[in-house]
C-alpha cells in the first residue's frame, strides 16, 4: 500500500541521513523537499519527480501527496533535521488523516544536536544541566505566554534556541531576566555545511559578536553553563562510570 514517508534529511551534511531514509528517498516515485534548507546532494541520482516546496502552499503539498497515492505510488516528504522539531508535519499529518492517506515519520538528525557535535559538546552535565529546552523566539509565529523566553530562563537550563538569531538584541534582553550576564552562549550559523561558522561569548557581548560576523539567519543559540565544558575542564562526572558506583552490570570498589 502507498504511503507517505515523512524523512528527516539532518542538518545539510548529506552522510547525516539515516540508513532507512535514504532507502525510502532513493524508491519513491515523488519527493517534495524543503527547499534551501535541504541539502541537494541527497537529490541526486533519484529516479523520483522532484518538487521543491518553498514555492508551494499546504494545499499545493496535499494536491500532489493525495494524486500520487491514489496512483499507489509512494512519497517522501523530506524535511530539514528532524522532521519532530519545527518540521511543520503536523498540519500536513491532519490533511492525511483526514483524507485516510498512510504515512510514516522517519526521524533525523537535529540541528540542535548536530551543532552540539560540531562544538564537541554534551549538553547535560552532572550538577551544572540535566535538563535541555529546545524553543524559539515568537515572530510571525507567536509563542504561548507561558513558554516566553524570560520565563523559561528562570530555569536556568541549558538552553538551545532555533529560529531567532536574527533578534539577537531582544533574545539577549529576555535571557538577562534568567541567566547572570556572563552565562555562556554559542551560536551556531549553518551547521554542518561547508560555510558553517562558530560565534562564542557570553550574554554580555554576543549579540555585538554576532552582527560583527553578519548572522542575521539559518543558525542555532545555545544558551547555559554547561556550553563551557567544550572549552575548558568542569570537573563533574557522572555516577556510572565512578569505580566505587555499584550497578547491575559492575561492582564498585570499597
């Protein structure tokens, strides 16, 4: 039976795709990629009719979904990262299930977490973050109230910021109501594709960091005392591996 295959495509570098969905993408019949944010090597060679959606509305993407399943021909809908993060499934899913359409979601490498690699960097230390906020300043898009940035801050998580860079100003004015001003803060610009670029500082200087390497888009924010462990030695380590932590598998020493 045809089906809509959902693929995460990562975050640019085209060998960050997962085995399953390159399979799917190479045996489709149509693929609908998200424009520039796709990286177009992973077009290459496919037998399948090929549409770019950047130009094409929601109802434009269910037209030929909906024509090419009822012919009993499959579709990959390939979407930057994973497509569970800013992906925009969700409304397209509905459509589907409204028109009993099947589908299937094939996740992806995040940029969110694409970038932490990049930086060489675990996002979750030991008594410094366990927990991680993936979220997004409100735009055209708004956000609820009870997700704003300032009160998100109160946590004091380690925070990885999508979608925003190019209000850095206010972004940084909203994490000051949070973090202490001298809080770490990376951002990412492009992550993993040849141009990428790398801007550190901390919330007292990056958004002056950031206009001076003109990164006005496409790049992830990361926020929070765990980004210095890429950088320098914190000293935390965890339980698991610690000699005298006995677990189901080892026994701590005395």
């Amino acid at each position: 039976m045809a089906k809509v295959y959902f693929i995460g495509a990562g975050p640019g570098d085209p060998e960050l795709i997962t085995l399953k969905g390159k399979r799917l993408l190479k045996d489709a019949d149509v693929v609908i990629y998200a424009g520039s944010l796709v990286n177009k090597a992973l077009l290459e060679g496919l037998k399948a009719v090929i549409y770019d959606s950047a130009s094409m509305t929601l109802d434009d993407v269910i037209r030929v979904m909906e024509k090419t399943i009822r012919e009993d021909r499959n579709v990959a809908r390939l979407h930057t990262g994973d497509p569970a993060l800013y992906g925009a499934i969700s409304e397209q899913i509905e459509r589907l299930m409204a028109l009993g359409i099947n589908y299937e979601v094939i996740p992806g490498v995040s940029s969110g977490l694409a970038g932490a690699a990049i930086l060489g960097q675990e996002l979750t230390i030991p008594e410094i973050s366990q927990t991680v906020i993936f979220t997004r300043m409100a735009g055209k898009t708004p956000v609820p109230e009870t997700e704003s940035l300032s009160g998100l801050a109160q946590h004091r998580a380690t925070m990885v910021i999508f979608l925003s860079v190019g209000m850095i100003e206010t972004l940084r004015d909203e994490l000051l109501k949070g973090y202490p001003e001298y809080t770490p803060v990376v951002v990412v610009q492009r992550a993993t594709w040849p141009e990428q670029k790398i801007v550190r500082g901390t919330l007292h200087d990056i958004a002056g960091k950031v206009k001076e390497a003109g990164i006005s888009k496409t790049a992830l924010i990361y926020v929070g005392e765990a980004m210095k462990a890429s950088e320098e030695s914190l000293g935390k380590t965890s339980l698991l591996y610690d000699k005298a932590f006995t677990h189901e598998y080892r026994r701590g020493s005395e």
